[in-house]
C-alpha cells in the first residue's frame, strides 16, 4: 500500500477537480479523455514521453500506463459495486505498480490504446446501469464505502488530475527545450 502522505496528496489533486466533473458531467468527462490524452501525447518525442520533471515524479509515459492500468482495475471495481453491493474494493500501491512493472519501459502508445480500448467498454457497462443501480456500493479500503454514482465521479475527477499533469509536463518540455523539435 501507498504511504498515506501519497494517498492524501492524490486524493486532494482528484477531489479539487469534482466540482468541475459534476458541471459538465461525469460520462462525458470519461469519454473525452482519451481522444484528450491522444492530442497531449502528439509530438513528443520519445525523450520527451519520458522525461521526468523531478525524482519521484512521473513522466507522460508513466501517467499513460497508470491510466491504463487504472483502468484495468475499475472494471473489476464497476462489476463488483454492480453485481455485488457492498463488497470490498482493494487499493493499489500505484507508486509499486509503476516501478514493478516498469512503466518507464512500457510502449505509450500501446498503453494508450489499452486505456481507449478499455475505457470505451466501461462506457458502455456506465451507459448501459439503469440510474436505480447507482446507490450500489463498494467498501474501497482507501476511501471507504463509496456508490457508482461517486466512482463514475471519481474516475473523471482522476482522469483531469492527470490531463492537468500532462499538460503542465507538456509545458515545462516546451520551456526547458525550446529551441528543440518534438
């Protein structure tokens, strides 16, 4: 499991963007966000994919595969709310997933395309709950009992902490090698 220094710091970078997924919607959040991803990742060379703007810090490529993992394990999280109330939802070390399966030597355009592929599935699983099934619950061992309705949320909410990543990552490319084609 994460430290627990990690797990707030990543639980207030999601929760300042909910505000912003209940405006505009949380499916339409989800469903944006690869075509979102695909454009920031455009351009950038494989150095930059993978550069990292300090230790500790992730890469575009990094935050890439933990998308697409992420995405993985909310299918899991979905059917379990969906077909299981009120079972548990295991945690993830992510700092661990990304160092034991080493992101970092991951194909990103393979990630990306898992992350689009999976999440157009999980769309329609979303699209397809009738709105009577979003009181179901899972007990999340990081957040505790948490309904579809607030995962859906979640999981948007994750998806513009880490375009925001991106883009700032974007930026800081651009700033620290101007003079350099991507």
């Amino acid at each position: 499991m994460a430290d627990a220094a990690r797990i707030q710091r990543d639980i207030k970078g999601t929760v300042s963007h909910l505000d912003r997924v209940r405006k505009q919607g949380a499916v339409r959040v989800q469903a944006a966000t690869p075509a979102r991803l695909r454009r920031a990742m455009a351009g950038v060379s494989r150095a930059g994919l993978t550069w990292r703007p300090a230790p500790g810090k992730w890469s575009i490529q990094e935050l890439v595969c933990h998308l697409a993992d992420v995405e993985v394990v909310n299918g899991w999280r979905y059917r379990m709310i969906l077909a299981q109330s009120g079972s548990p939802l295991t945690a993830f070390d992510q700092d661990r997933w990304a160092s034991e399966t080493n992101y970092r030597r991951q194909d990103p355009g393979l990630a990306l395309e898992t992350f689009t592929a999976l999440r157009r599935r999980h769309l329609a699983l979303i699209r397809a709950t009738p709105r009577s099934a979003w009181s179901r619950f899972g007990i999340h061992e990081e957040r505790g009992r948490t309904t579809f309705r607030v995962f859906v949320e979640w999981m948007a909410a994750h998806d513009l902490n880490h375009l925001a990543q991106v883009a700032r990552l974007r930026r800081l490319l651009a700033s620290a090698r101007p003079s350099r084609k991507r």
